[in-house]
C-alpha cells in the first residue's frame, strides 16, 4: 500500500512538472512572437503606447 501511494505521488508531480514546462514553453513562444496580440494589460501593449503619447 505504502509503495502505490509513493508512487502515485511521485506520478503526479512528474505530471505537474511537465505540465508547468510545456507552459512555460507556450508561453515564451508567445512572447517571442511579433504577430501574437498583446493584452491590455501588458506594459508594451498598443494600448498603452497610444494612452502614453
């Protein structure tokens, strides 16, 4: 019982692991990319360029 239970709590964070890496690997594409359109809320955003002229 002991050996199942370490070994579904080491799945689950081997899961949450690689979860959180292809997130942040999604999220650096996006970043890189010039076409991907920026939030509002983002301080390089076309919003708050024209708001700061």
């Amino acid at each position: 019982m002991g050996s199942l239970m370490a070994m579904l709590a080491f799945g689950k964070l081997g899961f949450v692991a690689v979860l959180a890496f292809l997130a942040s690997r999604s999220a650096m594409r996006m970043k890189d990319d010039p076409a991907h359109k920026r939030s509002t809320l983002c301080a390089n955003s076309e919003h708050w360029a024209a708001t700061r002229k």
